[in-house]
C-alpha cells in the first residue's frame, strides 16, 4: 500500500461563462493565482485566509465523505473566484455572493452561519455553509439515485443546473445541454481540485476494507479532535468528563464538533464491520486478528496503552509509509504523524486487523 501526499497543481487555463439554472456559475481562468495562500494543512491551500475556516468547517459538517475541503474550494473558485464584493460577485442572471446563489435558492439553503444577526449570500461565512449544505444533499441524493458515474460529478451538476436537470438525463447533462455550461462546470472543477488539495490529503490506492476505511477517514483530514464526539454518520459535539475534553482550562469538546480517536475509526469502519465505540472495546473486538508491526497494511488499527488491554487508551489506523491517521488530542485536528510518534513509543501495545 502506497501512500502519496498530494501537491496542488495548476491543470487547466479555460473560460467559460454560465447565467443559467439554481445557481448560476462564473467559469473563470483556473490558471490564475487565488488572492492569498494559507499553510495548507488539513488538506486544503491556495484558498484566501477569510474561506479557509468556512470550507473546512462546511466539508467537516457533511456526513458525505465525498465534499472534501478541495472540492468546496474548486467550486468556490469557479463560480466566483473567491470574490465577494456586489460589483464582482454578481451575475448577468442575478446570482450573488462568492457562491453565486440565485435569491430564491438562498431562501432554502441560507443561513446566519457567521452569527452577524442576518443571513447573507455577501457573508463568506453564511455562503460557503449554505454550499456546503447544499452540496451535501445533493452528493445524498446522488449517491441513492440509480444513475452511475461520480456522485461529485452529479451533484455540482445539479447545483448548477438543478437536480430536476439531472433527473431528466439521468446523470449530467451532455455537452449539448446549455451550449456546454453545466457538462464544463463539472469537468472543469473537478480537473482544479488538485490545484487546493494542500500537504496532509492522502491517496491511498488499493481496495478492501482496510484501504476503504482508511480513504473514508482521510476524507476528514482536519476534522477538529473533541472528546466524546463523532459517530458511525460523522463528526459531532463532545463533552468533558471532569479530565478529559478540556483547553486552557475550558471545556472544549461540548463545543466543538469532531472526532476522538476511537469515534474516527468507528466511522471509517462502519459500512464494513460495525465495530464498538471506545479503543479498548475495539482492541476486544479484533484482538483474535493480531498483526505484526512488520506485517502492517492500510487501515489496520493500532493500539497505545498504559498497562495492559484493559489500559488501552488510542487508536489509530496505518497509513502506510510507517505513518498512521488518527485524530490525536483535545487542541489537534486528524492529521497524519509518523507511528514512531504519534504517541510515546514505550506504551505501543500491538496492532490488528478488523
């Protein structure tokens, strides 16, 4: 199993101008600089610093593994290019903000997100969560339709065209459709995702369950640590529990949605084996299946403990490469780090297979 940390690239200088549809899209030149760079952790750069929190917390907040911080960003930047005043952000259709929603689907998808007191498709903060709800529930939608093909693919169709659109040609619309708009949207965002995907997104090639999981998992890459968080249908708020949860003093976890170390693999696993909630239960429940650190594959679980099984206190998954994924502590994000240290080396205590 190889695992290759992806480099933003530049792979497509073309323009195109859409006015039509839910919501009306700015084709741009994908070749063009975006306005300021951010460090690129959690999976995603080359977005403006005022984007970057929204579009993570937008991809964190769906349940559909699929809306991944660089996709957000792709789409961001074809329908607006990160622009957000009214003179550059508004179509010849009456699309507005920097994710161009039609006023009459704001209506359904816009929400005060940023907590200004009004809910506002000019707010980069309310625009981008209502993109990514909308986004959300159309990669549903198209991920319980019949039609074949990328539900990604899908479902920026029917953001730009409409899901009826979609409906009606049972997938997206062919190049004839619109003179080409939304057949273009698609392909062009699709092409620019690597343009946004910063260090830390893994591609992890091979199938099986342990592969599968750890591509789910490494879909929520960034996804904020918090105690007690996340299920089987993706991350959620936490709690404190008089030791654990809590940041510079503060309980953390309650407000903070997200995944701990056991809930992230519970969730990786879960369309493949159910497996229990807590690390040591998960040590139960596969312990039978125990491998070698010289044996290891994609996706198998790692386990740290203070003293014996019942003292197992993390979890993680091998990431190949003597990496694992895993979402570390209260203050951290689910990030990779090397098995050597992603947790003191003395209290590694095995590794099995589920």
């Amino acid at each position: 199993m190889k695992v290759l940390i992806r480099v933003a690239v530049a792979v497509i200088g073309l323009i195109f101008l859409t006015v039509m549809g839910l919501v009306a899209a700015v084709l741009v030149d994908v070749d063009a600089e975006a306005d300021e760079l951010t460090d690129g952790g959690g999976g995603l750069s080359g977005v403006p610093t005022e984007f970057r929190l929204w579009i993570l917390k937008a991809s964190q907040e769906c349940a559909q593994p699929e809306l991944s911080p660089a996709l957000l960003a792709a789409q961001l930047y074809q329908e607006s290019k990160f622009k957000t005043t009214r003179e550059e952000a508004t179509s010849g259709a009456g699309a507005q903000g920097p994710a161009q929603f039609m006023p009459g689907t704001w209506q359904t998808w816009g929400r005060d997100a940023d907590g200004n007191g009004k809910a506002s498709p000019w707010d980069i903060g309310d625009a981008v969560m209502a993109q990514g709800r909308m986004m959300c529930s159309l990669l549903k939608q198209a991920k319980s339709s019949s039609y074949g093909g990328d539900p990604r693919a899908l479902a920026l169709a029917g953001y730009n065209a409409g899901w009826g659109t979609v409906e009606r040609y049972q997938g997206v619309p062919p190049v004839q459709f619109a003179h080409g708009e939304t057949y273009h949207y698609v392909r062009i965002i699709l092409a620019t995702m690597p343009r946004f995907q910063g260090p830390g997104l893994l591609e992890v090639s091979g199938s099986g369950s342990g592969a599968d999981a750890l591509r789910k998992a490494s879909a929520r890459m960034g996804t904020p640590y918090a105690w007690g968080g996340g299920s089987p249908a993706g991350p959620t708020t936490g709690f404190c529990d008089g030791t654990n949860g809590y940041l510079g003093g503060k309980c953390s976890a309650s407000s903070t949605v997200g995944f701990d170390c056991s809930s992230l693999v519970q969730y990786a696993y879960w369309d493949h084996v159910k497996l229990p909630r807590t690390a040591s239960a998960q040590y139960g429940a596969t312990s039978s299946r125990a491998v070698s650190r010289q044996n290891l594959k994609a996706g198998d679980l790692l386990f740290w403990s203070n003293g014996g099984s019942s003292g197992i206190y993390h979890v993680a998954m091998y990431a190949g490469d003597g990496n694992v994924l895993h979402a570390p502590r209260t203050g951290k994000t689910v990030s990779v780090a090397p098995l050597t240290s992603a947790m003191p080396g003395g209290d590694y205590y095995g590794a099995t297979r589920p």
